[in-house]
C-alpha cells in the first residue's frame, strides 16, 4: 500500500516474468504482505482510531471518565489487532516458504530499509516527535520483562500434566493488565490536573506509600484502588464459569483450584495496583509522563506476575493431589 493506493495488482505480471530463468516473484512479496489476500489493513487501523475516539466523547457526555473505559478497550483492540496481522502475515509468508526460502528474509530487508522514512515522517508531526526519542525505553524493557512471562509460561505447559494453564494465562494477565492500566491512567490525569508541574521540585515531596495509604486512605486514587480491586473476584468468576462451560482447560472447576486461582488473582493486582501508585508519582517526580512510561512497564510486570503466580498454582496443585485427568483438554 502507497498512500492507500493498492500496488498488488502492478506485480501479477510477476507471475509468469522469468529473467534468465529467474523467477522475480519474490522480490514484491512485501506487496504480498501488506495487502494479504487482496485486503486492506489501513481501514482496520483507521475503525479502531474511530472506535477510540467515539468511545472518549461518548464517555464524557454521559459523565463517564474515559480513564475507565477507554484505557482497557484501546488494549483489547491492540491485542485483537496484532493477532489479526499476525495471523494473516504468517499464513502468507508460510505459503511463500514452500516456493521460496528466501521470503522471509527479502520481507525483514524491505522493512528495515524502510525504516528511515517511518522515522522521517515521524519526527515531522510534533505529536509522534517525543514518543520517537523517549518511547524505546520503556517499550523494550517491558518487552524483556513480558519475555520472561512467556519463557515460565513455555516451561510450564510443555508438561502435559499443567498443559491447562494456557488457557487461563491470557485472563488472568488480561484482567490484571487492564485494571492496573486503568489505575496508572486515572492517577496520571489526577497529576496533570491537580498535580504540581511534571519535573518541578515538589515543596512538599511524597514519601514512598505503604500498601495502608495506597489501598485505606482517603485519597481519590485510594478510593479508586479498592473498587478496582474488588472487581477481581467478580470478574475472574464470569471467566471462569465461561471456560468451564466451553470445556477448556480444567473443565473441573474443584473449590480448590478456585481458590489458588483467586489467591494468584488477587495477589497479582494487589502489587499491580501499589506499584502503579509509587510508580506513576515517581515518574512524574522526575519529569517522565507516566501516560508513555508507567503503562508498559506495569502491565508487562502484570503478565510476569500473573504467569508466575499461575505456574506456581498449577504446581502446588499437582503437589498436593489436586490432578483432574481432564486438565488441558
């Protein structure tokens, strides 16, 4: 796609075109990857900025603060946007390995010598300019952290006896993503409107909370923190009746295996959401919005947490007899 102009159908020709009994096919497969099957990804970005938008106006005129809604739905569509890319990206470069075994490495060259022109056009629109040169940082290192979720995870189900865990890896590292994003998000606001300016010496400088003022004060973001925290177990419940009733996973729910389960749950957001409340005003201590910074770091330490807590379950629970036959069907 140049500019949303379709550019497949200028290289069918490359079907049949041999030079010297060279088959140049491959050379345009990054047309191949942009347009996948003939369909356009640029209206999927553009339904989701609209998505986005619409949610945030519609949640001020009904007197909603958008910190609650639009933070967890901007996730999900992420997420279900990145699988969708990924699903169909990979589908086609498998089908051009089996003709081709240099695909994949023509693709990433392509890419990354388009690099340069991403960066230009960025640091030409004043809004991406800062995201270009402070937003690497937190970025990588919560992918590095997110890695080591997925490293225990891999570990874990590579053992027929915990091969369950995976289904319920996403819930509970979706749940306590989104409610700790949602946390980090509503504190922030709460700085940039109340707060001192970001950076400047603070007269009175905040101490470092204790879990007591973080969850029992009489703050809004205490407040905040306890509702959140109590939409846990309400919330885990619902998931997990609709993985039993869909037969996945440990399809017998035993009193036992909810309990661990709500015990991980809970632990995880309980430290998500004390995290969030030293991080985001030590952040805007020193000058580092927490919208671009707090965000990844507190939902990848989330899916680290939530996995670990979860291998552990899944492990004690083996331990001490807890061993449904069905578990990963």
């Amino acid at each position: 796609m140049i500019g949303g102009f379709n550019i497949k159908p200028l290289f069918l020709s490359a079907e049949i075109i041999m030079i010297g009994g060279f088959n140049i096919k491959p050379l345009f497969l990054s047309a191949e990857i942009i347009m996948i099957g003939g369909f356009n990804i640029k209206p999927l970005f553009l339904s989701a900025g609209i998505i986005m938008i619409g949610v945030i106006i519609a949640a001020r005129k009904v007197g909603i603060n958008p910190d609650n809604v639009a933070t967890p739905i901007a996730a999900s569509l992420g997420d279900l946007i990145t699988l969708s890319l990924l699903a169909g990206i990979s589908t086609g470069l498998y089908k051009e390995l089996e003709f081709n075994d240099y695909a994949n490495p023509l693709v990433c060259a392509v890419f990354v010598a388009m690099t340069p022109l991403w960066v230009l056009i960025a640091r030409r629109i004043p809004s991406t300019r800062e995201v270009l040169y402070s937003g690497w940082e937190p970025v990588i290192i919560a992918m590095a952290i997110s890695s080591v979720g997925g490293l225990i995870l891999d570990k874990t189900v590579s053992n027929p006896n915990f091969a369950g865990m995976a289904v319920f890896t996403p819930v509970i590292n979706g749940v306590g993503g989104n409610l700790v994003a949602v946390q980090a998000s509503r504190i922030s606001t709460y700085l940039h409107m109340n707060g001192i300016p970001m950076g400047e010496p603070d007269p009175n400088p905040r101490k470092c909370p204790t879990p007591c003022t973080s969850f029992f004060g009489s703050h809004v973001n205490s407040r905040s923190a306890r509702v959140l925290f109590l939409l846990v177990a309400p919330g885990h419940l619902v998931f997990l009746y609709t993985i039993n009733s869909m037969q996945g996973g440990h399809t017998t729910l035993t009193s036992t295996f909810i309990a661990f389960y709500m015990a991980a749950a809970l632990l995880q957001v309980l430290i998500l959401l004390y995290l969030a409340d030293w991080m985001v005003h030590w952040m805007w201590s020193r000058g580092m919005n927490p919208d671009n910074f707090s965000i990844p770091y507190l939902t990848a330490l989330g899916d680290l947490l939530g996995t670990g807590f979860l291998a552990l379950c899944f492990h004690v629970l083996w331990l001490i007899g807890d061993r449904d036959t069905d578990v990963g069907d």
